[in-house]
C-alpha cells in the first residue's frame, strides 16, 4: 500500500493524498476473532482525495474479490464476496456488491454514500437475495427472500426498511443440553491465560457497554412473512408456523406487531402423541427464538396441559391439570392413564425416560427425528391407531402452498394418499384416496382465539 501527498495540520488547508495497493482482508481477524467470525479476500486500491477534511473530494476505485464471511456461532456464511466501490467527488457508489450463501443462493447490494461526515455520511443502499440460506446452525436454518432498504446517516441513526419473505424457517430444539451450559456457580478465574483472558476482558467490555446508551440506532420498519414452513422440532415437539409480522421502532427500542401463528403440532412422549393446541413463535432480539406453547390432552379423567416456554435452546417444561395433580402424577397419567404408585417397572422406567427427554438430560425421541431426516420429509407422523393397530404418515411441501402426503396401515382403510391447497392464509382444500377406494374432499377455515 502506497499513500503520497500532503494533509493539513490545522483545519485551513486541504487534501491532497494519493492511496493505491492492496490489502489483504485477514486484517480485520485481529478484531473479529473475539467473537468467533472470520473475513477473508483482497482489496485493491486506487484512490486521490483532495479538498477540505471536513468534506472530502475522491475519485477512483476500490475493488473487493475472492472475499469470504463466517461467523459460526451464529450460523452465518457467504462466500464468493465481490464489491466495487467508485468515488465520484462527495460521493462513494457502490457499483455492485454480491455474495453467494450455503445454498447456492445470492444476496446483492448497490446503492451510494455521501462523503459528508458532518451530516453522518448520508446513504442509500439496496439489498436483495432470492432463495438465500441466511442462517445455518444447529439451533436455526433459514432460507428466506430480502428486499430492504438503507437510508440516512450511517454514523448515526439509518433506516432499514423494506420486506423479508421466509421460504423456509427450520427451529431445532436441542435434544440434549450440553453439561457446559452455564458456568459453575460461585466460579472465579485466577490468572488466565491467552483465550481465557481475552474472552474474560471482552464479557467486561460488553457488560460495561450494556450500562451506557450508544448515539447509534437503527430506526425499522421490516415486514416479515412466512405463508407456512417455519418448523420447531426437537424434544418431542413437531409443530408448524406461518404467518406475518411488522418490526417497527428502532433496534435499541424494537416494536413488534404480529406473529407466526401455529399451523399444525403436536408432542411425542414415547408412544403418546398430544396435539399442541396453542403456540406462539418469537424473536425477542437475536436469532434465538422464544418457545411458548401448551398442549393439552385429557387421560384417565384428567385434563393435562404441557406448557413448552423459554428461548429454543433451553426451552423449559411444566406440567398442570385439571384436577391439580403433581408433576410426576400428571405425565404419569399422560403416558399410562393410571397414578405412578400402580405403575410397573417397565412403565416406571419409561417414565423416567419421558422425564430425561423434556429435561434435556437424555436425547429421548432423537430416533425418530432421525429418520424424519433420512427420508427427506417435512413432517412424519407415527400413532398408535385403533383396533387396526398403528398408523406411519409423511408429507412434505411441493411448494409453499402444495402440501402432499400419504398414510400407511395394516388395513386398506388406513392406507391414503392426501394433497393440501392453502388457498388463503385461513382456507385449506383437503383431498384424500384410500387404498379401499374411498375419497374425499374437504374444506376448512381455522382461527387462533
């Protein structure tokens, strides 16, 4: 990198300085290897700046190639980064910007800045992707549409407006919460070393950021839709979302109207399936979601309700029923029908198994989400059926609106093949052929009160 020319001491004078060469991205992992994230590609330079330093003039070029971004801690990744940037006096056009994401899919940016740092560097900058994998981690998958835009001072407080059109929104659950979830109690560290002590010094810097409000924000005003598609599972759970919000305010003071409302779920303990027949998908800040559902059943002359509430990674489970019955009582009830002191050992180790599953000590129904998995399908469904003995259904999406799925049994009769119509975001048509020849159509309208 060659910089040559002449700057002003005092505010009088003006610029002068030529700035070409080449930069490795690398650099900046000094900064961002504290938070996990790396940045790689190359830089080239060819830039003149003149004029007064409170309002620079520049002309030239400044390229960006072979760039890649990962931040796995939070499931982000792009790849195949290349920008081009021209100065044209007090203004910085971003020519083109585009990314490739883990899907193959693209995300691309143009628009220009303002060189005006008395007025916050003032801008206007596009973004857009079509059928991009935004998030990928164990705990979210996302592949969604962007249409947003950026504008006003950058230094200060922008906008970010526009649309995000989830195609897919995958939540998991973890099945088994890893015993390094939260510190020891009471710990202290005494002389850390290397890693330790850095990560240590960033917790404190956070902590003290956290206390003292920034001059920065961001003012919002985002629409998020997802017609269908957005999946929690994990731990038993297998429910479906769809639905719009509008996010509104600023990032510092976010306003959310709307939400994602349950489409279809239910909760697998060992061989009890309970319909979920209340749910609600938020994201309070972050990319973790926030779980509140509550499936209820009644067994053995009790009706049971299984509360699911907390963020996604460490959702937590209670129990409640009408009687009021213990805990313990009431899943016994659930799964066997009769009070846990009458249970056998078989049944009463099954109960603890059921108790280890929603407490995240044991991976409980990892089995059947696995082969969930393998065959690729959106939704598999198993129930223990009636005198005909149990049923194996899965379906999966054709396309946001086509739903297609079939339903095996050990009689023609529980054997059918069924497509779904989501003609609007209420009204479904239903089909369904049996193997005895039978069909049927139906149509339903459905509302969360």
């Amino acid at each position: 990198m060659t910089i040559a020319g002449s700057a002003p001491i005092n505010a009088a004078g003006g610029l002068d300085v030529a700035v070409k060469g080449g930069l490795d991205a690398a650099l900046a992992n000094t900064v961002l290897s504290a938070n996990g994230q790396t940045l790689k590609g190359k830089a080239n330079i060819d830039l003149k700046i003149t004029g007064p330093a409170a309002s620079p003039i520049a002309a030239g070029v400044v390229t960006f190639a072979d760039g890649a971004f990962a931040d796995p801690i939070n499931g982000l990744a792009f790849k195949n980064i290349v920008a081009r940037l021209e100065a044209h006096g007090r203004e910085m056009t971003l020519a083109s910007m585009t990314a490739t994401t883990g899907n193959g899919g693209q995300i691309a940016a143009t628009g220009h800045v303002s060189l005006l740092p008395e007025a916050g560097m003032p801008a206007s900058i596009h973004i857009g992707s079509r059928n991009a994998q935004l998030v990928n981690s164990d705990l979210v998958s996302s592949t969604a549409d962007l249409d947003l835009t950026v504008d006003g001072p950058l230094a200060r407080a922008p906008k970010v407006s526009g649309a995000v059109i989830f195609k897919t929104l995958e939540v998991n659950v973890p099945d088994r919460l890893p015993a390094s979830l939260k510190p020891l109690p009471d710990a202290k560290h005494i002389d850390p070393k290397g890693f330790a002590r850095e990560m240590l010094a960033l917790q404190r810097k956070q902590k003290a950021a956290v206390g003292r409000p920034s001059a920065f924000d961001v003012a919002l005003d985002v629409k998020v839709s997802a017609p269908n598609r957005i999946f929690v599972r994990g731990r038993g759970i297998d429910a479906e979302f769809g639905g719009e919000l509008k996010i509104m305010g600023s990032a510092q003071n976010p306003k959310i109207l709307g939400g994602f409302d349950l489409r279809r779920g239910r909760l697998q303990l060992l061989t009890q399936r309970i319909d979920i027949t209340r749910g609600a998908l938020t994201f309070a800040g972050g990319l973790t979601p926030q779980l509140d559902f509550t499936a209820e059943t009644t067994a053995a002359d009790v009706t049971a309700q299984i509360v699911v509430s907390g963020p996604a990674a460490q959702p937590s489970f209670s129990f409640t029923s009408t009687p009021e019955l213990p805990q313990d009582e009431v899943l016994s009830r659930l799964l066997f029908a009769k009070a846990s002191g009458s249970l056998s050992p078989l049944q009463a180790l099954q109960l603890a198994t059921a108790v280890a599953q929603l407490s995240g000590a044991d991976t409980g129904g990892g089995g059947f989400e696995r082969m969930r998995k393998a065959l690729r399908v959106d939704s598999l469904d198993l129930a223990a059926g009636g005198a005909g003995g149990p049923t194996v259904g899965a379906s999966t999406y054709l396309t946001d609106k086509i739903n297609v799925g079939v339903r095996a049994g050990a009689k023609p009769a529980d054997a059918a093949v069924n497509v779904g119509l989501d003609v609007a975001k209420r009204l479904r048509v239903q089909s369904e052929t049996r193997m005895d020849g039978h069909t049927s159509v139906g149509v339903g309208m459905e509302w969360e009160y």
